[in-house]
C-alpha cells in the first residue's frame, strides 16, 4: 500500500512541476522544423541556437522550415505564422526561409508586418546569399547566410 500511496505522490509532484513548466516550453519554440531531416542534429541545435538568440534580443522571427512543400507556401507561411503569433495585435517582423529537398526549392516569405518594406528584389538578395553553399551540399551553412541577411534587413526596420 505505501508504494501506491509513494507512486502516486511522484506522479502527482511529476503532473504539477510539468503543468508549470508549459508556458517556458511554449516560449521555447523551436525555430527550425526539419520535416525532411537536412541538418545534422549539431546543425539544428546551432542554428536554432543562433534564431533564439535573435528572437530574444531583438522580439522578431527567423524561421526555417523543411518540407515537401506540397501545399501553395502562402499558405503554408500563413500557417507556421500562426504557430507563432495567433491572435496577436503586436505581431512581429518575420521571415521564414522555406526549404524542399523533395521539390529542389528554396523558398522566402515573410508576415503582412514585412511586406510593405521589402521588395522583390531584395528578397532574392537575401537567398542569393546562401545560393552557393547550397550548390555545394551545405544546406546549413547555407541556411546561415540566408539567416543572417534576413536578420540584417530586419533590424533595419524600425517598431512602430
């Protein structure tokens, strides 16, 4: 019977610190989806590492994602955006570099906050960055540049 009452107590104290312990979870979010499993697991930990870093310093959002793509990425964009920021009225800048092995794309998007301040032109700027390590098989070095262009033109825009 004591070892009933014993467990019991464990998995009553287990059940209350997790309850406590959502909200931080939450606010950890990982910022790097790799459905397609491109990076290593030392890749994704070092660049998820480097766009929770951003986030926490500067409250706007890279992300990368891996996938088949196989939705239109607007809405797809749309989707992961809402992960994020759902129901928010002071949504942050985004970018999110959408990424397909399957498919051979390499895809930018960013949230309704960016759109007014970027063009076109500067959007392929920012993929071109990485271009290169891509040819040569280095999705996260790649991945990086991309990253660290998107995050430079981010900071140029002011909160309003």
């Amino acid at each position: 019977m004591k070892k009933y009452f014993a467990l019991f107590f464990v998995l009553l104290f287990t059940g209350v610190t997790n309850a406590q312990l959502v909200p931080s979870i939450r606010e950890q979010k990982t910022l790097v989806f790799d459905h397609e499993k491109i990076f290593t697991p030392s890749e994704l930990i070092r660049l998820d590492s480097m766009l929770q870093e951003y986030r926490r310093s500067t409250g706007r959002i890279v992300l990368i994602n891996t996938d088949t793509l196989d939705v239109s990425h607007g809405a797809y964009a749309d989707n992961l955006v809402n992960q994020f920021v759902a129901d928010s009225t002071n949504k942050p800048f985004i970018f999110m570099l959408l990424l397909s092995r399957k498919n051979q794309l390499i895809l930018a998007s960013v949230n309704d906050q960016v759109k007014p301040y970027i063009k076109e032109k500067t959007l392929f700027e920012i993929l071109d960055a990485g271009i290169p390590s891509f040819k040569v098989k280095r999705p996260a070095e790649g991945s990086t540049l991309i990253c660290k262009k998107a995050m430079k033109f981010l900071n140029t825009l002011s909160d309003k």
